[in-house]
C-alpha cells in the first residue's frame, strides 16, 4: 500500500541519472527517456528523488523498449520501500541486537526521526530485515569466514513445536561458533524426512571441510538412526538439557509422594490450636482482671500459636523446582521446627504441649 504522505511534509530533493550511457546489447548510447519521482524517509528526513530513467538510442536494438534506473537508486532505497536503508538498517538492530520490540521502534522512529509509520509497516520492514539475516547467515562465504579459525564441528539437532497442533521446526545448530545453521517446518518427524536434513548439514561440515566431533540431541528415533546412517562414527551424546528435563519427571513424582507422607504424620493442626486456644481463654480468666504481664501459661499458648503457623505455612509451601523440589524444601523446613522445639525445650522454655 502506497504511503500516505501529509501535505506540509518538506522533502529534501534528490536527482539520480544513469551512469552507463552505452546499451550493452548495440554499444550505441542510451538516452533519458522519461522521468520517475519517488518518496522515501531517511535518517536525516523525507527525500522527494527524481530518477532519470534511459533507454537505448538505437531503434533497432532490442533495448530500445527496455528502460534503465539509475544504478545508484538501490543503493539508496529498495524499490516500492518508503524506509531507505539507513533507517531499515538502524530499525533492523534494534529489533535483532537490542530486542526492541516492534511498538518501542515505531516510537522511537517518530520520536527521533519523525517517521510517522504504522506498527503493520514496522513488522513489514522486520520481516524483510529477518529474511536478508537469514540470506547472509546461509551464505558460503560468510559461513567460511565465520568458521575460518574454528577446529571441528559441533552440531545439534531439535525439534521444536511453536503451538500444539503445528508442524515442527527442526533446527541444526552449531555449538562451537553459536551459529543456527538452518531450520526447517516437517510435516512428518518420519526417519527418512530428518535423514535429509543430516544430509544437508553434512554438506555443510564437507563444504566447510571441518570434521564433526560430536552430535548432541534429544536421541529420539529418528535422530539415533539418521545420524548412524549419515555421519558413521561420529560420537552421538545426549543433550544435558534433555536428560535433567528427563530426570525431573520421575524426581517430582518421588517428591511428591515423599510430600504426602510428610502430610499425613504431621496434621491435626487445627485440633491443637482449638484445645490451646481453650486453655489460654480458661488461664486468661484464671488470672482475674486485668494484668500487665500475660500468665505464663498464656505466653506458652502464643509460643504454640505461632509454631502451628509456621508449620502449616511450611506445608502449604510448593515452591521450588525440580533441582529443589518442594518436598525437599518442606522436609528440611520440617526439621528445622523439630530442631528448634527441641532447643526449646532442652531450655525449658516449651509450654506443657508441643505440636506433633
Ligand atoms: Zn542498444
């Protein structure tokens, strides 16, 4: 869609011409033949360019109908784009470096700018930023620079599922220069769809001509089979990742069966803040009137109070994950309340009657 530029808008003006006046078909010379204005924002303001487009002079050349842009214009500004590319360069390392989302760079470009653009035309502008990353980072020579001091290769494969219901994106990474070397949407995890995938990375490791020390994956099927078939005697580890995810589960389950147990020894917490309520309430009455010191047998009610506080705040605790799980957490709490009753007692300063 064609941008809407406000009528006070004030444009810096910009004329292009074509630089190779021979037709490279006749060798005869090309001459302007009409004229095309475009509009487009740059760092330093909107730009109104006039571009003198040319054809060949020679009738009888087949590019007599064919015109020529001035060579300098793509260097300034894609075709149909209203961002130049200092602008699409700065908005691109934003959103890719800095992790700036796509409504914080639509503010910043009219904040610093004045460059009024939708938060559609930003997303636009990313999409295509993303798409050329993605050109340069598949690109061999690029590849070959990045690995041109690297030793060997060390290379993982996943499958990741965006949304339930979606097909997924099998990434290759590898782990030595950090470097994603390319992701592809399967729509069947089959062996044969990820052996190709190996194929390709293998190419890869062969173009680069570095040799593979080590596969790291989730060793799924597919991955086990496939990387046996295309990379023979290359060592194959589980992802630590993977495994301590792997580990967690049957961690929790023991964790919390082990919770439970901790559960039913101690309860009834109610039934001893009831009775010790009871007996504080008939105490209270005991010592007759109103007293400045509570009677010790008062006191010793509150000390049990809080201790019972305590330890159901303990057991209503389920924080923690599976590297400390709450289990783990509720028994050592749960010991350091024994503890500490035993202190208190050894001092003697326990009330008649201690929680279970
Ligand atoms: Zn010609």
């Amino acid at each position: 869609m064609a941008y809407h530029w406000p009528a006070d808008t004030v444009f810096r003006e910009l004329t292009l011409e074509v630089d190779d006046r021979t037709c490279w078909q006749c060798e005869q010379p090309r001459t302007v033949c009409c004229h095309r204005q475009r509009r487009f924002f740059t760092c330093d303001g909107p730009v109104q360019l006039l571009c003198k487009l040319c054809h060949c002079s020679n009738p009888a050349c087949p590019d007599h109908q064919t015109t020529v842009s001035p060579e300098a214009e793509t260097a300034l500004v894609m075709p149909y784009w209203v961002l130049a590319w200092d602008v699409f360069g700065w908005l691109g390392h934003r959103r890719f470096a800095r992790h700036w989302s796509v409504p914080q760079i639509r503010d910043e470009l009219r904040d610093r700018f004045a460059i009024p653009v939708s938060v559609d035309a930003v997303e636009r502008y990313v999409g295509r930023y993303q798409r050329m990353l993605a050109a340069r980072q598949h690109d061999p020579v690029e590849v070959a620079r990045a690995y041109r001091r690297a030793k060997g290769l060390i290379l993982t494969i996943d499958g990741l599922q965006p949304e339930k219901g979606h097909e997924t994106l099998y990434v290759v990474r590898e782990i030595g220069q950090k470097r994603v070397w390319f992701a592809e949407a399967l729509l069947s995890s089959s062996a044969a769809e990820v052996q190709r995938l190996l194929a390709r990375a293998r190419a890869w490791a062969e173009r680069l001509g570095l040799p593979v020390r080590c596969w790291i994956s989730d060793k799924q099927d597919a991955f086990v089979t496939g990387l046996a078939a295309e990379f023979p005697g290359v060592p194959h580890r589980y992802c630590s990742n993977h495994f301590v995810r792997d580990l967690a589960k049957p961690v929790l389950e023991a964790d919390s069966h082990a919770k439970v147990q901790m559960r039913k020894k101690v309860r009834d917490l109610r039934a001893i803040e009831r009775d010790v309520l009871a007996e504080r309430a008939a105490a209270a009455d005991a010592a007759d009137g109103p007293a400045t010191d509570a009677p010790p047998a008062v006191a010793a009610a509150d000390v049990v109070l809080e201790y019972c506080a305590a330890v159901r705040g303990i057991l209503n605790d389920n924080q923690g994950g599976p590297l400390h799980p709450p289990g783990e957490r509720m028994a050592e709490a749960l010991t350091e309340v024994r503890q500490s009753l035993q202190r208190n007692l050894g001092a003697k300063k326990g009330g008649p009657r201690r929680p279970a």
